[in-house]
C-alpha cells in the first residue's frame, strides 16, 4: 500500500515537473517572439536616404581570391605517360576594381560593371612512375595569371531593411591573362603548361549591404566556372598527359559606393 503510494507520489513529481519544464520553455519561446516583434518593428534612422533615387553609383573594390584547375585527364595516361596521379591546388590571390552600377527601374534590380586587376596562381602537382619514365617522381609546376577580369551582373537585392540589405548576383566574365605564355617559344628541358589568355567564365554570387551616412559599404562571395577549355597543347612530359584544363575562383570582396 505504502508502495504504491509512493510511486503515485512521484508520478505526480514528474508529472508537474514537465509541466513546469514545458511552461518554462513556452514562456521563453514567448519572451524571444516578443522581443523579435520589438526589435523588428523599431524604426531605425535611415543613412543615406537618396542612395536609391540615383541612376547611377560609382566605387571601387578590394578583395582576395583563391583560384584552382578543374583538370581532365587524357584516357591512358599512365600506360602512355607514366602519370600515377595528377592533382591541383588553389592558391591565395588578390584583385582591386573599379565597381559601376545602374539602377534598371527599380532599386531592387540593378546591372553592374566591375573592371578588375586580379592576381592568381594555381598549382599541379604530377606523380610519375619511375620505372616507365627518366625523369623525377614528382614535379610540381605553377601557374601564374595577372588578368583584366571584365565581370557583367545582375544584382537582385532584397528591399532595405533600416540600413541593411541583402542581394544575389548572376552574371558573366570575360578575362584576358597579360601574363599568358600561349604563343611562347617552349623550353623543353624546362617547360612549362601554357594556358590562353583568353576566357570567359559563369558568375553566381551572394552579398550584403550596409548604409552608412555618406557612402554603402557591401562584402560579397562570388564563384565563376570557365565555360572554355584554356589548355594549351604541347609535346612535353608535363603537358601530354592533360585534356583539359577549365579555371575556377572563388572571390572575397569589398565594395565601397558612394
């Protein structure tokens, strides 16, 4: 009898202390909507209220970027070549722009032009098989860029929110490498992978806005993927086994309109 008692007892314990439990946390749910609700509905001053009446805004841009191959194989390459394994690694570069905007209409819509001075550097790191080969088992070679990247994007941006924004970016680039090697003399004691100095890339990218009292300030993340291939072709041990080579960059930035 006593037995049972107790158990009921503390059946009755759990039982209010779950209800307590669930209390608890429906008043905290309640606390934080009600704080959300406060704190989105409190009007902030608006900085720089006629950024979105112009036309027309001008800035520059600052960024870093990592750059890397999307390497293609030749079918056979080791029965052929000796190649165990060929791999690429992005490598930290750097970029500065001129940045242009056109409002199409409406705030929301824009097209920007971003004229851009980047500095890249991409890396292939061969393994050969010693025995079919005379030369060493691994070989490292870099390739350097210092391209005019001519991004075209339309930016869709989120309405603003006191002074803050949100937007996505779909657009194109046309690149042009100063320091392309394409129609270079070739070195074959020493050679080198030659890539065209020509390109043209897809754009997707994300970022965010922040008005401050005489100019914006934005940070963004953009990716571009190579639509051609900018491999070029020669006889030597460290370009026969490749198809293909197709650029790909990731792109940090920060952009200053006024």
């Amino acid at each position: 009898m006593e037995l049972q008692q107790s158990i009921l007892e503390l059946n009755k314990a759990i039982s209010l202390k779950s209800k307590r439990s669930v209390f608890m946390k429906l008043l905290s749910i309640v606390f934080i909507l009600i704080a959300f609700s406060t704190f989105s509905q409190r009007e902030k001053p608006k900085n720089y209220r006629r950024f979105d009446e112009k036309t027309i805004h001008f800035g520059f841009m600052l960024g870093a970027n990592t750059t890397n191959f999307t390497v293609y194989q030749k079918v056979d390459a080791y029965n052929l070549y000796g190649l165990k394994s060929l791999t690429a690694k992005s490598s930290p570069g750097g970029q500065v722009g001129i940045v242009s905007t056109l409002k199409l209409g409406t705030p929301v819509v824009r097209l920007r032009l971003v004229p851009t001075l980047s500095f890249q550097e991409r890396v292939l790191t061969y393994q050969f098989d010693t025995l079919m080969t005379s030369g060493p088992e691994f070989n490292e070679e870099r390739i350097n860029s210092t391209n005019i990247d001519i991004p075209l994007m339309f930016q869709f941006r989120t309405l603003r929110v006191n002074n803050f924004a949100a937007y996505v970016l779909v657009g194109a680039q046309y690149s042009i490498d100063l320091q392309s090697q394409e129609d270079a003399s070739q070195d074959f004691n020493d050679p080198f992978i030659k890539i065209r100095k020509y390109d043209y890339q897809g754009q997707l990218g994300i970022g965010v806005e922040f008005f401050a009292p005489y100019f914006k300030f934005g940070m963004e993340v953009k990716y571009s993927q190579s639509f051609r291939n900018s491999f070029v072709p020669e006889n030597t041990f460290i370009a026969n086994p490749i198809d293909k080579l197709y650029n790909k960059t990731w792109w940090f930035s920060i952009i200053f309109e006024g």
